[in-house]
C-alpha cells in the first residue's frame, strides 16, 4: 500500500532509490587484496537492497600437476615433451573456465512486526545476463505482499473509537485506550527493473535502467542513467546518477481532500480522485583505493519529490484545546461513521533530501570491515544520521558468519504533530504519522553464509529491529500527558538468499 | 606457418585496462594484451613479440626456399644437419608421432597434392592417393639428432607445431621483459604470461559448443595457462552428401572420419594445447572420449 513503510528499516524501501543509482559504477579496481569480492562495493539493486548476496572469492579451476597425471596418459607425456622443446616448466598452471552467461540472485525475505502489525513476505529474483566485453543485462522481479495493522494517526481515548475504513465501505472499532490501528493493509506489489551496462572505451563506463512497479493503489514508473570514469590508474574511480520516476497514487475510495473530515461509511463528499508524485534523485560519488587493504567511497546525493506526498490513508483526532480529548461525533440515525472528529492529514507538496554517504571496507587477514554512515537532511526538517556496521568472519574456506549492527536517528518533521486542536486556526500542513516522528531505531543480526560444491551460495540472515521514539512534550495537551506515547515497534527479518550461475 | 606479410608493421590501440598490440605472422592476425597502463611499455612488449613470431615464421615457413624446412625439403634425400632449435621441434615431432600412433606426422604435407579443400567436390581417386601415400610416414625418414635424412620426394611441414611454438616462445619471452599479465593470441591460439592484477581473468571468446550444449559464443575466463583450437569448420569437401574433413589420416591418406570441426583446449602452453586438440580431431568420432580420458579441459564443435 506504502512503499515507504519499511525505509526506516533500510531493506525494502531502498529498491527505489537503489535501482535509480544502481549502477553508479563505482566499481572498486581489484588489486591484491582488494581483487577478494568481499572487498568489492555492492552496487546491484538487489544487493544494495537487501545487502545479501555472498561473496567468496573465485579460485576457478583444478589446477593439473602433470607429476600427479597418469604417468601413461598422452597429456603427461606431451607435457614432457613440451617441456624439453620449450625448455621451461609452465609458469602456472592452467586456471580457465566458462564464463556463466546468467547469474541469478535470488532472495526471499520475512519481515514481521509484533501485535500483529505490518507482515511482509518478498521475494526478488534478479537475473544478469553477461556479454563480451564487459556489457551485462540485468533483470530484476520483486514480488511482495503486506498484511497487518498499522497505526492510522488517531490518538489513544479512553472510549472506544470508531472510523470509517478508507473504501468507506464499512467501519472498524478500536477498543478504548488502545492504539487506534488500521487494519486493511493487504496489499501485494510487483516490481519489475531493466538495466543495461557497458563501457565506453577504456576508462568510460555507462548504464540506462529502467523501473516499473504496480499495487492496486500505487503504479511507478522510472528512467535512470549513470556514468562513471576510472583515473589514477584505476584507483579511483568519479561516477555520477540520474533518476527519475513517475509515480500515480488510486488510492482506495479516492484521495481525501486536505484536512477534510472523516465521513460516514457511503459518503466520499471528501474524496477525489487520482494524484501523482515526481521524483528526480541525483547522485555524485567518488570510490578510492586508499591502500592494500582498504577502500573507500564517498556520496553525495540530492532528491527532490513534488506532487502528492501525503499519505492518503492517515488522519489526525481533532481535540478540545484544553483537555486534548477528541471531539465527539454522532453519526446521522441509521447510518454508521465515525465517533469522533477526524481530519486527514496534508504534508506539503514537495520535498528537497541531501544527504552525505561515506562507506570504508577493510581487510584484516580475512576478515572484512565494513563500515558506512549517512546523514540526510531535507526541508521537511527531518534530520537523520545512519552508521551501519558488518564484520565478515570466515570460517574456513567454504562459509562464513557476518554480524551486522545498525543505528538509525532522526529528528521530526516541522509539521509533524499529534493531534488538531478544534477551533484554532489550521495549520498549513500535519500529519501525525509515527514515520515522520522523533526516533531512534536500532537492527542487529547474523548472518550465516555457505558455497555448495557445485558453486552455488546460499545465505541466511536473521535480525531483530527496535524503533523506539519519544513525542516532544510542547506536542501534548491536556489528558495527552501520559496517556499519548510513541507507536514504538519490535520486528524480526529473516532472509533467504540464493546465488547461482548458469 | 604461410608466407611473411609483405607489410610488417606493429600497431598498439588502447583496449579496456589494457593494450593490444596488433601485427600480422604466420598468415594470422596476431594481438598481445598487456595489462598496463604505460603505453610506451606496450609497445616495447609488442614489437619484441613481432620480431620473435617473424624469426620464427622465417625460419620454419615451408614457403621460403633458403630456410632450414626448405634445405631439408630439396635436399633429395640427403643428409641435413639442423640447429639446437629445429632439432628440438623434430624431436617433439618424433614423439608425437610416437604418441598418436603415426596420426600425427609432420611428413603429410605432400598429401595436399591430392587434397586440395576449397569447399568444392573434388575427390582424389585411390591410385593417385595411394601414390602420394609412398612418400608419407615419419617412420620413413632417418632421424639422429642433429641429422636428418628424408626419403627423396618427401617433406616435413611444421606448421602443425610451429604457431602454438610461437605463442609460448613469445609468451616466455614477455614473461621475463615484463611484471604484468600479458595475453599473446596469435590467431585464437593464445597464452597468459600470469594472472591478471586488475580484473578477475582475461575473458576469451570462442566458437564452440560447450559440454551442456548450446551453440554460439562461449566466453572463458583465463587467469593463466593457455588455449589453442584446431580444425576448420570452413575447409572441406562436399561430395554425393558426403562431407569430407580437412584433417587427413597420414596413415590412409583419407579425411578422418568423424572428425568434430573444432576442439579448443585449455592446458598449461599453448603448446599442449594444439596438440591436444589435433590429437582429439585425428581420433575422429572419439575426440570427446580422447579427452575425458586426458582429463583436461575442452569444447568441442561438431
């Protein structure tokens, strides 16, 4: 129904942003050390999204010592005999292979918040094709479905509370003093990217995309592009990224009018049609060899979304000014509606984010750091600092367990409240969505990682998220103290990857 | 090994992460790859290949009269002594005749009197094969190093050997003048001095169809070690339905039958290579059960 309902989390939500800058080039020159793939930058969407695909390095091939050859075979003669003509043993052994022309990554995820809140199950197969010459082909599926309760920006009363759902075809109770949830979320999306990459002479290298997703509520449809060129004899590498998309919001019974009130069920006096969204994300970055052991990269990227940004399922109560209590509304006879005054939310229509990136991978005698921060600021007012942190830890020479830790915090939205106080004069914009609140949030987790005999790598990874927030106290009146906490939430990922060529 | 170009000129273009250094020998287009970012280097590396692919395709091209092939060749049966060099390649001849049960013979040349594989319908009769046949046969010839006698009439032709020769001379050579890995393919048959620094393997496409099927390009991801590919899917000859190979049993003076239209093999030289892959295609419809039973690595064309 959302698609941002996850970015605080950092998994699903960045399919996004990452198929825009997906092929940011910044691929890190391979050397010594750094040529380990477990040095290299993720740059694959389903990579960066889901930070899951394995890495081992690839030592190709049998190596054939003509001393352990049947001493009768022809090879084993021949090689003699070569030897005494050329009059040198080879200098290595022969290391060749076929190249796979496909790759798949392939990942099914689980993520579940607690009380029976948002549930999500996606699974994404991405496919790359490649070509001499370095030119690849990559496409890229994302099915997901979403089910479960999310909280609708209604406070806590100590009366029950009734709403009208957004199809205004029925309405749904809340029991008093719980956290008014809304419970329609069901929602299944499908995704679909194309990307095309090849380089542009020596040092050039280029990429189109394109991205496609489709909910009954939402259709998205984005172009993306990138350049990149490698200097310093390949240790440092400059690259630049474009996208734009286009997004149309149908949302269910239509989108309500700015701080329109909740009507009864049957009535849409409120709703109007279809809006849209345009997106344009640019992105500069700078990969460096820094040494033997280390690589680092840096981002700058700039996001700008205009047109319908409000979240057309979320509403605010309307409350007594001195007592914060909503105010009560008595449905027509025979008709049913809600108990209480309730104003749809209206966020401005657009939105500037900048944000800084900075990601370093080191290598410590097989173990690799990997250690990344973000800050992100946009005229919204929402500040957000990110330090991710993973440790790969070898165990022998065929798996691999990864500890990973993140800590996420951002400041509120400038328009973001809990409630309308009832006669005052309306704000220009609110919303009282949990999302555009104060928080911290916190992810730890393992992962453990395999390679078959056969080459193929699989991975499991489980986590657990905490997001904890806390409502600035000048937001809260009356019988609001106390009673008006944070929506804090407790959710589990656990993901499946499979890797395999052929 | 054909006839010198008349133009001998190197050339040095800027590849991906690399140079390619381009001339022509031994009747191919002939490309180094150097893993560098130093173009001087490059072509310092590229000229010292032509000048040893030139030395080489002059001294052993069957088509220059004053060379040691063409002394032994209309020396009439007379005794010839060679150098450390050609001795050394008659040496490798001999055992790989010995190898192949007299399938591999660097005396079958004359054969190409009767055969002559312009993709038309010409086929010798018997007599006129069996009479070429006479002076066919490396068992025929008088070898004791550094002597050589062959039988009047005969002729020994190492472009069989000399190519995949030239390719890991070259390849030693450049291997000692320079720390990079650098490519040598001298018209497909090729070897990697050492594993590449800045990309994973060379990726080399070939023709062929690979062990699970599919036709088209393979791509093959080299580090080290070397390919070569033997037999032409262009050269033979088409007669009532009957497609006739190319690769003659110097034992017969007939086509092989069953012969795959290429093998491409990977092994250390590039050397072994060739050879293992005009052994698969003497053995005819065997080639595949030759090299599963040689345990190395191969795609095959049939």
């Amino acid at each position: 129904m959302n698609r941002t309902r996850i970015v605080s989390v950092g998994i699903v939500g960045l399919v996004t942003l990452a198929s825009g800058c997906s092929s940011m080039g910044v691929e890190p020159w391979e050397r010594d050390i750094l040529a380990k793939e477990e040095m290299q930058l993720t740059t694959d969407p389903i990579e960066a999204a889901i930070d899951d695909h394995i890495y081992f390095s690839t030592a190709v091939t049998e190596c054939t010592s003509m001393a352990d050859k049947n001493p009768k075979s022809v090879s084993a003669a021949l090689a003699a005999a070569t030897c005494s003509l050329l009059g040198s043993v080879p200098a290595a052994p022969v290391q060749a292979a076929e190249e796979p022309t496909w790759d798949f990554n392939t990942a099914l995820l689980y993520y579940g918040e607690d009380n029976d809140r948002v549930q999500d199950l996606s699974l994404n197969i991405l496919a790359r094709r490649n070509y001499v010459d370095d030119r690849s082909l990559t496409l890229g599926l994302t099915v997901d479905t979403l089910t479960g309760a999310t909280p609708n920006g209604a406070i806590r009363q100590n009366v029950p509370q009734t709403f009208t759902r957004p199809s205004g075809s029925s309405a749904y109770t809340v029991p008093g003093g719980e956290l008014p949830l809304d419970d329609t979320f069901k929602d299944t999306r499908a995704a679909i990217t194309v990307g095309w990459e090849q380089p542009l002479g020596r040092l050039w290298k280029t990429s189109i995309g394109f991205s496609g997703s489709r909910e009954y509520d939402y259709t998205h449809l984005g172009l993306n592009g990138s350049l990149s060129r490698d200097f310093n004899k390949r240790n440092t590498t400059v690259s630049a990224g474009l996208a734009v998309a286009h997004d149309i919001w149908d949302p269910v019974g239509g989108t309500p009018v700015a701080f329109a009130p909740m009507l009864d069920v049957g009535d849409t006096g409120n709703k109007t049609g279809s809006e849209t969204k345009d997106i344009i994300d640019a992105v500069i970055g700078v990969t460096q060899v820094i040494s033997r052991r280390l690589l680092v990269q840096l981002n700058y990227s700039f996001s700008n979304s205009s047109g319908y940004l409000t979240d057309p399922y979320k509403f605010l109560s309307l409350v007594d000014g001195a007592t914060g209590e909503t105010i009560p509304r008595v449905p027509p006879p025979g008709a049913e509606g809600p108990s209480h005054e309730f104003r749809f939310e209206n966020r401005p229509d657009e939105r500037t984010k900048q944000s800084l990136y900075g990601q370093a991978k080191y290598y410590m005698g097989g173990k690799v750091l990997d250690a990344s921060y973000r800050y992100m600021t946009d005229d919204w007012e929402i500040d957000s600092h990110t330090v991710d942190l993973r440790l790969r830890w070898p165990l022998g020479e065929y798996s691999y367990i990864e500890p990973h830790f993140r800590f996420y915090t951002q400041s509120e939205a400038d328009f973001y409240t809990i409630s309308l106080v009832d006669g005052a004069e309306l704000p220009a914009f609110a919303s009282a969505d949990y999302r555009l609140g104060n928080f911290d949030a916190i992810t730890a987790g393992l992962k453990y990682g395999w390679k078959t005999r056969s080459g193929k790598e699989m991975s499991i990874r489980a986590e657990i998220y905490q997001q904890d927030g806390t409502i600035p106290g000048d937001l809260l009146i009356g019988n609001q103290v106390g009673r008006e906490t944070y929506p804090d939430l407790d959710a589990i990922i656990v993901q499946f990857s499979y890797h395999f060529s052929r | 090994m054909g006839a010198p170009d008349s133009a001998r000129a190197i050339s040095v273009e800027a590849g991906q992460g690399c140079f390619v250094g381009l001339f022509d020998a031994m009747a191919s287009p002939c490309e180094i790859l150097i893993e560098s970012e130093d173009r001087e280097l490059a072509t310092r590396l590229t000229r010292t290949a032509a000048d040893e692919a030139w030395r080489i395709e002059d001294k052993f091209s069957r088509y220059l009269p004053g060379n040691v092939v063409g002394c032994i060749n209309s020396c009439d049966g007379k005794p010839v002594e060679v150098d450390e060099e050609t001795a050394s390649l008659l040496d490798f001849a001999a055992t790989l005749h010995a190898l192949s049960d007299g399938r591999f013979d660097i005396t079958s040349g004359v054969l190409r009197e009767v055969w002559s594989f312009d993709g038309g319908d010409h086929i010798p009769d018997r007599e006129a094969v069996s009479d070429v046949l006479q002076r066919v046969g490396w068992n025929r010839v008088s070898w004791r190093r550094p002597v050589l006698a062959l039988q009047p009439g005969m002729e020994i032709d190492l472009g069989g050997i000399g190519k995949e020769y030239a390719v890991d001379r070259v390849a030693g050579i450049l291997s000692e003048a320079a720390a990079c890995s650098v490519v040598v393919n001298f018209g497909g048959d090729l070897a990697v001095t050492r594993p590449p620094q800045q990309r994973r393997a060379w990726r080399v496409g070939i023709e062929a169809v690979s062990a699970t099927g599919g036709k088209g390009e393979t791509v093959l991801q080299v580090r080290s070690g070397a390919l070569a590919t033997s037999g032409d899917s262009r050269r033979f000859l088409l007669k009532d339905g009957v497609r006739y190979s190319h690769i003659l049993d110097p034992r017969s003076g007939w086509p092989v039958e069953g012969a795959p239209r290429s093998v491409t093999v990977a092994a250390d030289t590039c050397t072994e290579s060739g050879m293992l892959s005009t052994l698969a295609i003497l053995e005819g419809y065997n080639a595949e059960t030759f090299l599963d039973g040689e345990e190395v690595k191969y795609w095959c064309r049939r």
